[in-house]
C-alpha cells in the first residue's frame, strides 16, 4: 500500500468525522500526555543535576585536546550536554503545548460536559459506559449524547488540528 496512490473515500469519511474522532482521541490520550510532560520535567531536573556535576568535576588524567575547528574537548562535552538538554525540553514544550490544547477545549465546554469528558472519555477512555454512568449518576444515553455535543461544540469553535 502506498499513501500516494491512495484515493481518499469522501462518501464514507469526511474530513468532519476525521476531525471530531481526533478531538475524542486527543482528549482521550489527556492522562498519557500529562504523565509525559511530568516525566519530562522530571528527567530534566535530573539531567541539570547530572550536567553541573559534569560542569563542575571535569574527568582527571590525558590530556585536553585541541580539536581542529578550536574548541577543547571540555567545550564539546559542553556542547553537547546544551544539545541533549535542548532536545528534552523541546519534547516537554511539545507535550505542554499538547496539554494546553486540550485545557483550552475543556474549558470552552459547559461544566456538564467537562464533567463528562473527564469521566467517560479520560478516564474511562469511552469504555465502560455503565461504569461511567454510575459514577457521574445519569444515564448512559445522556453521556452518550453529551460527549457528542461536547466534541461538536471542540469541533466548530477551534478549526486548528495538530
């Protein structure tokens, strides 16, 4: 299969049913992209302990190195240790921007259906309706049609998708 050759089938998927399923499973994936973000920070606050110790107390013995463009071999430990910390912040930017989405959609919706979302969606992950319904007491035809109304009300007010 290649996705060049591939016709798009309009008649059965259309790019409004796309869009609403992305919102349900972004919303969906909330917990996961929380957990990553805070892992992030974590191994980031880690990392800056381990790179100020590296700054600090330097490997003893050999000689240092001058290396043909002029930087020392202590410079380019320096460098890419900034490299490694770069690319990890970059990565929790990516799930905090993640995470900002999503609040921007919880926020936009009414109590009732944050309550809801939060429930069926994200922490149940749309399954276990019965469940759901028990916990939030309503039944599972109201959170079937309040998750529904909730990604249309995501779905028509924020047109950027990423």
């Amino acid at each position: 299969m290649n996705w060049k050759e591939e016709e798009t089938q309009t008649s059965r998927i259309t790019k409004e049913s796309l869009q609403k399923r992305f919102i349900k499973e972004e919303l969906m994936r909330y917990y996961f992209y929380l957990g990553r973000a805070k892992d992030i920070k974590a191994e980031i606050e880690e990392f800056k302990i381990e790179y100020e110790e590296e700054l600090n107390n330097p490997i003893f013995g050999g000689s240092i190195i001058q290396m043909a463009n002029g930087i020392s071999e202590k410079e380019h430990i320096v460098i890419r240790l900034n490299a490694r910390l770069k690319d990890m912040e970059d990565n929790l930017k990516y799930y905090i921007s993640k995470m900002d989405t999503l609040d921007a959609w919880l926020n936009y919706i009414t109590p009732a259906q944050q309550k809801i979302i939060k429930v069926y969606v994200i922490q149940y992950q749309c399954q276990e309706r019965n469940h759901a319904a028990t916990e939030l007491r309503c039944s599972e035809e109201t959170i079937k049609k309040q998750v529904e109304r909730a990604i249309n009300r995501i779905y028509t007010n924020f047109k950027e998708f990423s």
